[in-house]
C-alpha cells in the first residue's frame, strides 16, 4: 500500500510548473489587455494543475501495465511498475483527475463559450493517449509536439480568451516561450530515459533523436523561449525582465550540454522546472507592468 508521500511523489510535483505558468502568464496578459476576471483565472488554474496531474497519473499505468516503466529507472516514483499501488488504484486517480478537470472546465465552459467543450475534450484525450490506448503518440516521438500545444499554446490563449472573450495576438506569441519550456521539462526526462525507453520499445523524441540531438534539442528550447520572449519588446517594455532568469538556465544547461546521465539529470529536471517557474513569474511581471 503506497504512503501518502509515494503518492506525492508519484504525482510528479516537478511537473507542475507546466500548469501554473502558462496561466499566470495568460492572467497577466489578460489584465494588461484590461480583460482580468480572477474567478476564472483561479477555474483555469485548477483545470490545468488537475490535467497535469491526470496526465502524470495516466502515464504511471499506461506505463506500468505495459511493462515501459522498469525498477531501473531513476527519477520520481513510479506507483505501477514498483507495485507500492494495484493498477487499477493508480487509474482511478488518474480518471477522478480527468473528472474534475472536466467538471471544473464546464463552469468555463457556460460562461465563455461552447467550443471550449471540444477544447477540454481534446486536451483529455491527449493526456490519455499519450501512453494509453494501442497506440500512444508518446512512444512515436510526438510527446514534445502534444506539451508545446497543450501546456503552451492552448493554456495561455485559452486563460486569456475565458477572460478577455477574444484571443488576441499577443496570446500567441507569449504562448510560444511558455510552450517551449514546458518541452525543455519533456525533453530532459527523455534524455535520462533514453537506455531504458530503447530496451523496452517506448520510441520517444529522445530515442529517434539520439544522446547529442536531444541534448541540442533542449539548449535550442530554452535559448529560443528567451528569444521569443525577447520579440514582445516593442509591445511591452518590461519584457527583457525575463532575463534575470537567465543564470537559472546554467546548471542544467551545463549538465544536459555536458554529457551527464542518469541522476544527475534528476537535479536537472528540478532546475528546469525553477527555470520554468522564475522565468513564468517575471514573464508575467513584465507583461502587468506593460
């Protein structure tokens, strides 16, 4: 019987910065552009963090029931393959995640608009066929693609439009560095996955890149997020404020770019995912303060 603690740990709370940025800077974009509504910043908050959490829950048994997840892996506890949970308790809390996300979503749902239905429905689906089904996207290299769409692009244009009523361009350019980042997380995991995920046939961007591409991959990813970034300058003068999250992008860079392996790139992963978080806070600063 897994503890309160292994289940904490299983829920992968390194990941959750991928939720929580992309709708602070949807809010604080929302209320630069004078469309700030918080009740439905918070309901857009919880949606996502419960997704994430459904998501990681469903990676855990869609994994574990088909062997991917091994004893040998490293990084955060893995409730199916190590046994601490039956299967079907691991499911469970997948799908009650997936439910309250949906219950929570349709209260956005009635007072923006309809087709944010078939939004929820998708970014559900997505989370579950990622290592679900017959045919998971995740174990074709698709993974990266599925996280910039869903924890960038449709979680900040998203946030705003519920509050503002409308997806105006900036949404989608500051969706792009947030999308980025929330890949980089993906893509260190991979990397520290890539011996295991060969051996047992989960052929991730990681594994058809290779050791070297994907550590490129990641650089390129985070680079290209301060860029981006940088691009809304002419609109909102405080966005070079992204910067003082710079030296943050140093440790792990160095340890991806490096060569290093296995557990040390669990240190990595927690430093993307401060990366993330410092760069999500001072994104959002810059666009408030215009």
């Amino acid at each position: 019987m897994a503890t309160v603690s292994e289940w904490v740990s299983g829920l992968r709370p390194r990941t959750l910065p991928n939720s929580i940025v992309p709708v602070a800077v949807g809010t604080a974009l929302a209320f630069a552009l004078d469309g700030f509504v918080w009740w439905k910043a918070l309901l857009a908050l919880v949606v996502s963090m419960a997704l994430q959490v459904g998501v990681n829950f469903a990676n855990d048994y869609s994994d574990g029931v088909k062997g991917t997840d091994t004893e040998a892996r490293t990084g955060p506890t893995r409730l199916t393959a190590t046994g601490l949970a039956a299967p079907r308790q691991v499911l469970a809390a997948a799908l009650a995640s997936f439910a309250f996300a949906g219950v929570v979503g349709l209260v956005l749902v009635v007072a923006s608009s309809w087709w944010l239905l078939l939004v929820g429905a998708l970014a559900i689906a997505a989370a579950w066929y990622y290592t679900g089904g017959r045919s998971p996207y995740g174990y074709r290299g698709l993974g990266e693609v599925s996280v910039f769409v869903f924890f960038g692009v449709v979680a900040v244009v998203g946030t705003v439009f519920v509050q503002l009523g409308s997806a105006p361009w900036q949404a989608w350019v500051a969706s792009v560095p947030v999308g980025l980042l929330s890949c980089s997380v993906l893509v260190i995991n991979n990397l520290r996955d890539i011996p295991t995920d060969r051996e047992t046939g989960k052929v991730t961007l990681a594994v058809r890149l290779g050791d070297a591409g994907t550590r490129r991959l990641y650089g390129g990813a985070i680079a290209l997020s301060y860029l981006v970034a940088l691009a809304l300058t002419p609109v909102f003068w405080w966005t070079p404020l992204v910067l003082v999250s710079a030296p943050l992008a140093v440790p792990p860079l160095r340890r991806v770019l490096g060569g290093q392996t296995g557990r040390d790139l669990v240190l990595g992963l927690g430093e993307t995912g401060r990366l993330q978080m410092a760069f999500g806070v001072l994104f959002s600063v810059a666009l408030l303060l215009g």
